[in-house]
C-alpha cells in the first residue's frame, strides 16, 4: 500500500478513459501520432491541445478525455520515440557493439525528431514503458560487461547524451549548409567544429592560427594529428562510444 501511496502519477498510470461516458473516437496512439506529426513539421511550440484538436477535426475539449493535460501529451510523445527503437536482439554477445548499434539508434531518432532534446531537456526524467523497456534491453547488453550497476546506468546515460549531442550537430549542420534552410555555412570558430560547413577551409584557418605562436600546444597537437580525415560523423561517433563506455566501465580501450 505505501509503495502505491508514493508512486509517481503518469498518463500511463490511469485508465486510457473511463469507464463511462459515450464510445471513444480516438485513442492515445491516435493522438500521440497526430502529435508527433505536428511537432516534427512545425516544432515543439506548435504542440499544443488546440492545434491538435485542429489537426484532429475536433474540439479541444475532447482531447482531454484521453489526455490530462499538454505535460501528459508530450510525455506520451516522448515515450512513442522510444518505442521507434528496434529492441528485437539477442543480448549476450558483444556488448559493446550491441551497445553502440543501440547508440546509432537512438541518434538516428533524434535526427528524425529534432525537438526530442529540448523536450527532454526541459521536462525532465518521466520515464514511459517503451522508455523503461529500452532502459532495461540496455543492462541486458552490459549483463557480460564489467562494471558496477551504477556504472553501467552511468554509461547509458552517457550514451544519451552524445546520440542528442551528434543529433543537434547534424541537424545544424543541415540547416546551414542548405540555403533552402537557411542559407549557407558561414561557420563558428568558437565552436570548434571542422566536420561540419567547409572542414578544409577551417581546418587551414586553425593551422594558421596555430602557426603565429601563440598557442603552441595547440600546433603540437595539429603537428601530431597531421591532415584531418574527411567529415564522417557516422565514424566519429562510434569511436567515442568505443573508447568512452568501455573506460567508464573499468576496461581499456579493446
């Protein structure tokens, strides 16, 4: 009894409607989708219960019978990203390469959904079934993986983490370097990024800055490093994941 008296509320905790009251015209699924269709054309401001009762021919009014309110529409819509990822695999064989193949994954669907990580940025950690299923396929993997438990829930955090990182750089990376969306690259040198607009031009200016003298590990570091190779984020990103979650789980780099 007190475990229910402490449990969270969630949309999910309640009925889909009641159990009175006229047949239901839609469903949560139905919204949901109707929901993710708008935010992914418009953006996440564009979310809201009017708009969607639009986009739905109906009234406002109505959408509450299945939602409670828009905080309960965006933890749905959340929730129905996470269920985008295939979780079909074995676990057991090479964590690691499981692991980063579930990276790739969850990268990709922030790509498709670009408002993804201000969503979760901004209403913090509400976790939906298909959320909670990803979470446990995830420790399935890392079960023959080194680590404590807490490392290993550490490690799939930092997972996230880079797939919303290399999401919001790409989806940037679109939008300045196609004119349609916004003209061309004009670049940031405080960002530091040389994958990303005109690599090779950049990568000259840092040379060149390097060369003056004033930043000398900074020239060591490029001396070293030779000619960048060609933009692939697809390699990049694995290569971090490769080197990042076996060293957060006290093993070397393999």
């Amino acid at each position: 009894m007190a475990d229910r008296e402490t449990r969270p509320t969630t949309v999910w905790s309640r009925p889909e409607r009641g159990a009175r009251g006229p047949a239901p015209e839609r469903s949560r699924p139905q919204i949901t989708a109707a929901a993710l269709a708008l935010a992914d054309e418009e953006g996440l401001a564009a979310v809201s219960m009017r708009a969607l009762a639009q986009r739905l021919g109906t009234g406002p009014a109505s959408l509450y019978r299945y939602v409670g309110s828009r905080d309960e529409l965006l933890d749905l819509m959340a929730d129905a990203v996470a269920g985008e990822l295939d979780l079909s695999g074995a676990t057991g064989g090479d964590w690691l390469d499981d692991l980063v193949g579930l990276a790739l994954q969850s990268r990709d669907a922030h790509v498709r959904h670009p408002w993804l990580a201000d969503l979760n940025d901004r209403r913090g950690e509400v976790l939906g079934p298909h959320a909670i299923d990803y979470l446990d396929h995830a420790l399935g993997i890392l079960t023959p993986a080194p680590g404590t438990a807490g490392e290993k829930l550490e490690a799939i955090g930092l997972l996230g983490g880079l797939a919303v990182l290399f999401a919001r750089r790409e989806a940037a990376a679109t939008s300045t370097a196609d004119p349609a969306a916004g003209g061309p690259s004009t670049g940031d040198p405080a960002a530091g990024d040389l994958s990303t607009g005109a690599p090779a031009a950049r990568a000259a200016h840092l040379a060149a800055v390097a060369a003056e003298g004033r930043h000398p590990h900074l020239l060591a570091a490029l001396t070293a490093a030779g000619a960048p190779p060609p933009a692939d984020r697809d390699a990049l990103f694995v290569r971090l994941l490769r080197r990042l979650l076996p060293a957060m789980l006290g093993q070397g780099e393999p």
